[in-house]
C-alpha cells in the first residue's frame, strides 16, 4: 500500500472513530425515533419575528428554500417553539430543531456529516425514553406543572396546549424531575438516562450556536473568515474540552473539507453576507434562549458534569 493510500486509509478512520465519539461517550443504540412527532403548525415554513409586531414593517417572513433537505426556516420555527412556561423547553420542538440542525451538518458534505450520526443517536434515545413512558403511564411520576406552573405573565409558551400536557418527557424539567425520582441518574458512572443524553445535546448546541455566531459576523474591516476556520475555532472553545487526544484531531481533518461562504448562502436562500447575517442572528437568538433555560435546569440540579 502506497503513502497516499496509507494516509487515506488514516483519514478514514479517524472520522469514523469521530462519528462513534463525537459527543463523549458515545453509546451504541439502534433504537428508532418513536416520540409522536411535533406538529408544526406553520405549514408553509413562513416564520413572523420574535417581538410579534403586526403589521408589514413589524413582519419578517423566512421563505423555504427550494430543492433543499435543510431548510433554515423550520429549524427558526421549531426553535421558538421550544420555550415554554417561565423557564422550561419543551423537549418536542426541541429534538424537531436538532433533526433540521443534523440536516444542516450533512449538507455540509459527507465528512461533516459523520458528525450528525452520533447525534440522531442521542435524540433517538430521547425518543425511546418518551415511548417507553408513554405505554407505562404509572412510571411518570411527575406533572411537568408542579415542576414549572406556566406563567400566564410571560406567556412564553408557544403551545396552546402545553399546559395540558403531563408526560414525564414533555419537557427538560419533567425529565429531570422523574428520572430523579425513578433513580435513573447516576452522577458517578455511566446511565442510560435521558438527562445524560440531554447534556452530551447540550454541549454540542452551544458548538452550533458559537459557529454560527461567528459565520454571521461582519468584520468592519479585514476579510471575512473561512467557515473551516471559524468552525474550528468554536470547537476548540467548546466540544473540544470534553474530547480526547483523538477525537479532536479527527474533528480537525472534518472541518478541512467544511464548504465555502458562498455555500452557506445558497443553504438559506440569501445573496450576500448581509443577508446571511440577519438570518443566522435570528437563528443564533433563538438557540441562545434555548440553551440558557437549559443550561440553568442542569447547573441546578449539578448535572453539568455527568460521567
């Protein structure tokens, strides 16, 4: 075997060794998404802004994007659907934004999307727990209001009908809430849990937010970054300091192959920086709210360092 072939062979490896580790000890599930699926009930994947002006001037409409898998508006949409009483997320919409976000990663070409798979691993985890609770009504243990009432202040909730809703897996909290009462969490080894799962999500949430932050930044002056560059700069900051030797290494060969600016353009349907700026803002918005109230329920029950 030749040095090219030899190296070629390294390459492989390493990314499918990423694939199987990416989000820190990575386990091996086959189970198939069987949470009822989210419905959306803006059909035609037009979102209004987050302040709910009325009016054409008050009114920001995100088209779908023609001949895409990904399609940046759902992804918007389900993302401001996840908020839901005074502090808490509604893990539907939640894993609805993580199946648009894993689009998003294999757009980015078959060695980016290496990285997606461990992550429909973890939501399908999810999935299962919520199934499973679903046909043992007496395992949920929890009502997600006696956790976190909604607040008909704020009226933060996007769902008419969440309030109604008391499955142990409806939201972040009431996970938290009945796998603590089911002794389901271990803070010492390894579990099968769902706040584990919820966390290993979590850390890779913030990796998206900071990449996308960063590719919406328009430098005043100097030139403007390359994705692979930016992509890799959130990474050192964030899921590198839970990965191996190994693992980071892989993901830098990954982020090599990441596509140009101008591609990230045609995946939301804008013409230039500015326009891809104004959309990842909203995107980046919305992600920040869901990972600060998610943030918050793990720092308060001392699960962000679960093994």
């Amino acid at each position: 075997m030749g040095v090219k072939s030899k190296a070629a062979a390294a390459i492989l490896v390493l990314l499918l060794f990423l694939g199987s580790l990416w989000l820190h000890g990575g386990l091996d599930y086959h189970w198939d998404s069987c949470l009822k699926g989210y419905n959306q009930a803006n059909k035609l994947h037009q979102l209004y802004n987050s302040s709910g002006a009325e009016g054409a001037e008050g009114r920001q409409v995100l088209e779908s994007c023609p001949g895409q898998t990904f399609q940046v508006s759902l992804l918007l949409s389900h993302l401001l659907a996840a908020p839901a009483y005074d502090s808490d997320v509604l893990l539907q919409p939640y894993l609805a934004s993580w199946d648009e976000l894993v689009r998003f990663m294999e757009a980015l070409g078959s060695m980016v999307g290496l990285i997606s798979k461990e992550i429909e691993t973890k939501t399908s985890i999810i999935r299962q727990l919520a199934r499973l609770s679903e046909e043992s009504p007496e395992a949920e243990l929890v009502d997600v209001n006696s956790v976190n009432p909604v607040s008909t202040e704020l009226g933060t909730t996007n769902d008419p009908e969440a309030s109604r809703h008391t499955g142990a897996y409806h939201s972040v909290h009431s996970m938290i809430a009945a796998e603590l009462n089911r002794g389901l969490v271990d803070f010492k080894l390894q579990t099968d849990s769902g706040c584990r799962t919820l966390l290993r999500l979590h850390r890779a949430l913030l990796w998206l937010k900071l990449f996308l932050q960063k590719l919406a930044e328009t430098p005043v002056t100097g030139r403007l970054r390359s994705p692979s560059e930016l992509c890799r700069e959130a990474y050192q900051s964030t899921l590198a300091n839970h990965h191996t030797w190994y693992v980071r290494r892989a993901a830098e060969l990954a982020f090599i192959a990441m596509p140009e600016r101008g591609f990230f353009f045609r995946l939301v349907c804008v013409q230039d920086q500015e326009g891809l700026s104004m959309v990842l803002n909203r995107v980046v918005q919305a992600i920040g709210e869901v990972y600060d109230r998610t943030q918050k329920a793990l720092e308060e029950n001392g699960m962000l360092d679960l093994p």
